[in-house]
C-alpha cells in the first residue's frame, strides 16, 4: 500500500514537473486565464459594429494578452527561465531589460469597442471645423495629425455625448491587444519587417507624408493602420518599464510620469518602432506632423 502510495506521488512529481516545464518553455497563459477564457488566442471581434460620427467602432470580446517583447533581451535558457520562477539561481537565466518587460498577462473580463481606423480630418473637423490641416495629411480620409493629448480627449468626450458609448483613448493594453489580434510576434503578421510595407506606412514606403486610412492590409481581426500612418496616443501615464502595471486591461493613471503613451509608429519612423510592443512617453500639450489617435469605448450605463 505504502508503495502504491510513493508511486502515484512519484508520478503527480513527475507529471507537474513536466506541466512546469511546458508552461516556461511555450510562455503559456496562466491556468486561471485559460479556464476563464480558453487556450489563446483570446478575445477578438464580435461582429458587432456601431459609428458614430462617421468612426466606426468594433466590438471586441473579453480576453487576454501577453503584453511586451523580449526585443533588445537575454531570454536564457529553459532551465534558467524555469529556475526564475522558482527563484532558484541555476541555468542561464533571462536578463529583462528596457521598456517593454517585463512580458506579463493582461485580461479584459468585459468587451470593450476600438475604432477601425485612425480618426480622419473629416471626423476630427465635425468637431473642430477650425482644425487646420498639416500640409503632411491633406485629404479628407487622411488621418488627422498635430494633435495633443488633451485635444484627442477633448473629442472622445465629444463623441460621447453623440452615441451609446462612453467614448475615450484607449488604455495601452487595449491599443496592442488591438494591435497584435490574437499573433504573440513583433507584428500582427511575424516576425520578418520586409513585409510591413503591406500593413503600415512608415519611412520606406510612406513618401514623407500621411496616406488614406484603410488602404492597406488590416490585421486579422479588422483593423487597419495600427502599425504606422500616424502615433497613436493612449490614456496611461509614461512608466519606464511594466512593474506594477495592471493586470485587469485598465489603464495606468497612477504614477509613473507626466507623460503620455503613443503606441504604433508612424509615416516618418522606421519598422522598428512600428512593432506591437513598442512604446513611448510623449509631452501631452505637444503636437506633431506624425501624430494622431484612434478612440476606444465601452457601454455607457
């Protein structure tokens, strides 16, 4: 009996030894993510649309996403990664570094609404008829640019007051869940940049200017331009890497610094900052040729 008993103990070991193991080894969610919300990828469209104002929002479904990169850092070796779990020193363990780590698990546990594009001049200007317009982002379909941060809310709070949305800027991990739709790479499509010219306007192929929104590929789940054409700015404050960052796909407002997130890249970058994952803190009051945004919502109650 004892022996039976040292042997099913010795194989459950065994076994959630090997589950460890495969959880390090393929980044897999965590258990309490797949149970709620299933094997990735998670989340995406409902079909569900609704425009406001000439800007159409999708709905997206509750889920999750695996924020940051290992872009610029050391992953170690499985013993090491497994071992940095545990707290244990051996291997050669990862070395996080930069403002993209560390990689963490973000769940939305309600569906949330994002625009398809990036707002053009001819949605900005029902608000602002007075907007003038860059001599880099002419037409109508152009997406608006030279745009603070508080200008871009200033106009969700608008769109609010026309629709059945509490209409904002998204938080940061909506903008790259929205961005990666459902892909774990450095772009929606993989890892190789000599195909971002299909998906993104940026410096090689954008002729020093803005182009029409929704002119080239979408990602998978619909939405279009989320690597370049313009930067698109975010609701969290700047912090200088993901320490502490929420968990429940709420933005950051806490802390952190004065500045505000852009996300996405735009016409004048290179590939390299239009990768999902990267990021950077902008002065709020500041306005640019390649800046724009895209609103985000949910239900108004």
């Amino acid at each position: 009996m004892i022996g039976r008993l040292v042997f099913i103990l010795g194989v459950v070991v065994v076994l959630a030894g090997a589950a460890v193991l495969a959880w390090v080894a393929f980044d897999l969610p965590p258990p309490a993510l797949v149970l709620h919300h299933g094997f990735p990828p998670a989340g995406g469209p409902t079909g569900e649309t609704v425009t406001i104002e000439g800007v159409t929002f999708m709905e997206l479904k509750p889920g999750y996403v695996r924020m940051g990169s290992w872009f610029g850092c050391e992953k170690g070796d499985l013993l090491g990664r497994v071992c940095k779990v545990f707290h244990l020193p051996w291997g050669k363990q990862p070395k996080e570094t930069g403002d993209e780590v560390p990689l963490h698990w973000v769940s939305f546990r309600r569906p949330y609404w994002i625009a398809r594009t990036e707002v053009t001049n001819e949605q900005y200007e029902r608000y602002d008829p007075k907007h003038e317009r860059s001599g880099y982002s002419k037409g109508d379909r152009d997406p608006v640019v030279e745009v603070s941060w508080q200008e871009a809310r200033a106009y969700c709070d608008w769109l609010s007051t026309r629709g059945g949305l509490a209409v904002r800027l998204p938080a940061e991990s909506e903008w790259e869940a929205a961005c990666r739709a459902g892909s774990r790479t450095e772009y929606c499509f993989g890892d190789d940049e000599a195909r971002l010219v299909d998906w993104a306007w940026f410096a090689v192929n954008s002729d020093i200017r803005a182009h029409e929104v929704a002119t080239l590929t979408p990602n998978a789940w619909g939405l279009y331009d989320l690597h370049g054409n313009v930067w698109e700015w975010c609701e969290d404050r700047w912090h200088d890497d993901y320490g502490g960052a929420p968990a429940d796909g709420a933005a950051w407002v806490h802390g952190g610094s004065p500045l505000r997130v852009l996300r996405g890249g735009g016409w004048l970058g290179s590939a390299l900052l239009c990768r999902s994952a990267f990021r950077i803190g902008w002065v709020p009051g500041f306005r640019f040729w390649d800046l724009g945004f895209r609103p985000a919502a949910v239900e108004s109650h």
